[in-house]
C-alpha cells in the first residue's frame, strides 16, 4: 500500500484531489493484486487507466492556450506514463502475472507520480495560481 499522505502536494487544491484520488486507485489495484481474482485486477487496472486520462486531460484542459511555457513537455511526460502503463495492462492480459504488475506500479509509476507531481504540476499549480490571483 502506498501512503497517500506522503505524496508531494503542490499550491492548488483540485490539483492535489485529484492526486489522492489516483493514490486511493492505486491502492485499491494493490489490494486486489494481493487478494483479488484475475478479472478484479483487469477491472481494478482499467480504472486507474481512465482515472489517469480524467486526471491528464484535467490539467491539459487548464493550461492549454494560456502561455503556459512547459505544457509541451508536462503534455510529454503525461503522454509517456500513459504508454508504459498501457504497456503494464497489455502485459497483465497476456500473462496474468501479479508480481510484475505490482513492481510496475510500486517502483516505476509511484516513482513517476512523485517526480512529475514536484517537477512539473507544482510549477503549473503555481502558474495557475497566478493566473486566477491576478
Ligand atoms: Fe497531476
Ligand atoms: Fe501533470
């Protein structure tokens, strides 16, 4: 299980909901990888998918056309956990095994979560910030 009070928080609110929102999808997908049947698993990792969708076109929809200077690269790196993690899913169909899929979303995707949450939604968090003060 991961400790979702542990997650890096940025300066706007809906930003961080969002964020837990994800960490308690996560958390429900390790829970059934621990003790769920295979389809509760496939059910479990399809949600976090269209969570993770919901989540990146959320902050895309607000930085986009507004001068933000890094949406392409944040837009990138969205893009690219998107790819792995589809990847995840595809291996999870054609082989069934948990272990891998628990090491995909422990190690490499809470690695991701942490680095792309400090390294790029809490400068876009602080840009909107801004934007909505001035
Ligand atoms: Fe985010
Ligand atoms: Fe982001």
């Amino acid at each position: 299980m991961i400790d979702k009070t542990k997650l890096p928080t940025v300066s706007y609110d809906d930003m961080n909901t969002m964020h837990y929102e994800e960490a308690d999808l996560i958390n429900d997908l390790l829970a059934k990888i621990e003790k769920g049947s295979d389809s509760e698993v496939t059910s479990a990792v399809e949600a976090l998918l269209a969570h993770m969708q919901k989540h990146f076109e959320y902050e895309e929809n607000m930085l986009k056309n507004r001068g933000f200077g890094m949406f392409d690269i944040h837009r990138s790196d969205h893009n690219r956990i998107m790819g792995e993690t589809r990847m995840a899913y595809m291996n999870w169909r054609n082989f069934k095994e948990r272990e891998a899929l628990r090491e995909f979303i422990e190690d490499e995707f809470m690695e991701w979560l942490n680095l792309h949450i400090q390294a790029m939604d809490s400068v876009a968090a602080d840009f909107l910030s801004r934007l909505e003060d001035s």
